[in-house]
C-alpha cells in the first residue's frame, strides 16, 4: 500500500514553508482561508476510503476544468479581471445535480417509459428489465456489468436510479 497523506497522521508536520512549491501554495491557501488553527486538529484525522474517493474526484474535475484555457486563461492578471470565477462558472453551465426518485414496487417498464421517450405499450427488452432487478437485490452497493449483444445503453441509465435509491445514496 503506498502511503497515504489522510492516513498517516503528521505527514506533513513541518513541511510548510519549506522550498517545496506545492507545500508552499498550501500553506499560502490555509493562511488565505484563516485556516492555520484548525491544522493541528485536521492532521489527525483519518478520512475513510470513500470520504477520500470523493475528494479525489473532486480534486480531478476542478483541475480539469481550471486547467481549460478558454474559461482561465493563462497570465491572467487579477484585477484585469475580478469576476473571472463567475464568469467561467456561467460559461461552464454545468447541469443541475443529478436526483434519484423512489423506484421501490414501479416495474421495470414504467420505469423506461418515465425515462425515456418510448412509444405507448413498448416494452423494454429483457436485459433492460433484468438489470433494474439484479439492481433491486444487489446485497452491497457495487458495480453492476452488463454484457448483451444488442448493444443497448439504457440498462444502466434506469441501475443507476436504483442503486442509490437502494442504499440511502440520494
């Protein structure tokens, strides 16, 4: 296992101000957000694995979208530009947070008429209605396969409803 920053506690102790520039910005940032008094006390916190995914991947869509050049231009110059963050922001557009619905006793078949534009009385195939079932009595939350041939996309749309729904992820 490699060592990881959340799990071993004083990992840091004593790094800040050194000459390395990442706990150089990272000092600079706890000084900027006030933060410099809570350190002693986050340093010992032991984050779980999902608490740590989660801020992985936040990590890794921030960087995605601030290293876009058309929404933050390199060489910028603050006070060229004071509301950069707002304006990106709107530009970027992003969609609303994506919900979960109750979908506890709806068959599979009101479940993809209600999400997708399907003719009255169609049906969905039977790797559509078996994935919203194998969703329904999965025993841990996980990832869910699915392998048909028919090359269809819409099992996971209506697995993904389920699945969070299921396990309080809503």
């Amino acid at each position: 296992m490699i060592p990881s920053p959340v799990r071993f506690p004083g990992w840091c102790a004593g790094c800040v101000g050194t000459s390395r520039p990442a706990f150089r910005r990272l000092g600079w940032l706890t000084r900027r957000v006030a933060a410099a008094d809570r350190s002693a006390v986050w340093r010992e916190v032991i984050l779980p694995q999902p608490v740590q995914v989660l801020l992985t991947a936040i990590v890794i869509v921030a960087d995605w979208i601030a290293s876009n050049e058309q929404f933050f231009p390199y060489g910028f110059r603050q006070e060229d530009a004071p509301d950069r963050l707002q304006q990106a922001w709107e530009e970027r557009d992003l969609p609303t947070p994506w919900r979960t619905v109750d979908t506890a006793g709806v068959d599979a078949a009101r479940l993809f008429a209600r999400r997708f534009a399907m003719p009255a009385g169609s049906q969905p195939y039977p790797v559509q209605a078996a994935v919203v079932e194998q969703a329904r009595v999965m025993p841990l939350p996980g990832l869910l396969i699915v392998e048909a041939s028919m090359g269809d996309r819409l099992p996971a749309p209506r697995a993904r409803g389920v699945i969070p729904m299921r396990f309080g992820r809503h």
